[in-house]
C-alpha cells in the first residue's frame, strides 16, 4: 500500500514525498507497528509489547484525527475539515 501510494501521489500531485503532516504522521503509524511486528517474536517482556502497541494506537489517533489541529495541517491537502 505504501509503494502503491506512492506512486500514486507521483502521478497525482508530481512528487513521491513530502513532508506533509498527514504524511509523516502515517509514515511514523506504519513504522511503530512494523517494529511491533518485528520484535514481537523477541522480546519476552508483555509489558514493553503492549506499550508499544498503545504507543501505535496512539500514533494512529494523532494520525486519523490529531493531524487536523495542527498549525502547519491547515495548508495541508490531506485534512478533512471542510
């Protein structure tokens, strides 16, 4: 989804990445939950795990709702309070 995404905006808006707050807050989601993912199988601590996956949880509210009250979200294309 995301090399398709990409590639997509490509097309649409004439670059792959900027640094778009809707944008950069997804891409920071994307990454917490990939490092769950990945060190799930590792980490012997449940307390650690479930932090990071609230910690995601969070990254993905921020992301889905947060980003429209930013500052800089205002000249964004992405937000959705119209």
């Amino acid at each position: 989804g995301m090399i398709m995404g990409a590639l997509w905006a490509k097309e649409a808006w004439g670059d792959f990445w900027t640094w778009d707050p809707k944008e950069t807050w997804a891409a920071a989601t994307w990454l917490s939950y990939l490092l769950y993912l990945h060190i799930r199988g590792r980490v012997k601590d449940q307390n650690t795990l479930f932090a990071l996956l609230i910690f995601s949880f969070l990254l993905l509210q921020m992301c889905w709702y947060g980003v429209n009250y930013l500052p800089s979200a205002q000249t964004s294309i992405h937000t959705y309070n119209q």
